[in-house]
C-alpha cells in the first residue's frame, strides 16, 4: 500500500538523531506514536477497515495529551517516576489549565 505522506516523512526523518532531554525525548516518543497510528489509520482506511482504523482515533489521541503533558506539565518527580515506568496518577495545576484550555477552546 502507499502512504506517499508517511513515506515522506519516513524519508525526511531517515538517520536523523534527536539529542534532548528526558522530557524532550518523553514527549518525542509519544509524538511518534502519534505518526505510526496515523500511518496505520491511513492503511486501514484504504483497505475499506473504517471500524478499525476509528477505534485507532483513541490512540492517537491519548498519545499526544501524554506527549503534551509529558512537555509541559510534568514535574521532575513525574520525569523520574515515567523513566522508572511507576507513574503516580495525581492531577497537578498546570495538567488541570492545560484540559481546561483544550476544553475552552473548543467552543
């Protein structure tokens, strides 16, 4: 299947290195989930699977609230807690402005 898109950034990105912080690379990680998901909506749209490629929506979304969250958000703990895989889940002040915004804007 062709994904002249996808492929397209596939070539742009080829040997490229990415040095950055740990959030940096966090929220980098979490951005290409985004971009393989989207390379796998596209092939299964083409294929006539819209069910499946609509249930990858969730997906893509949740990935890059994480990779915003991980940018902007995230306290140094919460860095220390994500490279350790042990995540406590408490909504801090900036996670809780930051959807509020996303809500307003959207109106």
């Amino acid at each position: 299947m062709e994904n002249p898109i996808g492929e397209k950034v596939l070539e742009l990105l080829d040997g490229t290195t990415f040095k950055g912080s740990i959030r940096e690379n966090f929220a980098l990680m979490n951005h290409y989930v985004v971009f393989d998901t989207q390379r796998a909506i596209y092939d299964l749209v083409d294929l006539g699977h819209v069910g499946s490629a609509k249930a990858l929506l969730r997906v893509i979304f949740e990935a890059n609230v994480k990779a915003t969250w991980i940018y902007q958000c995230a306290s140094e703990k919460q860095l220390e807690q994500l490279q350790k895989d042990a995540v406590k889940s408490t909504v801090n002040k900036k996670l809780f402005n930051l959807v509020r915004w996303l809500m307003m804007s959207r109106k």
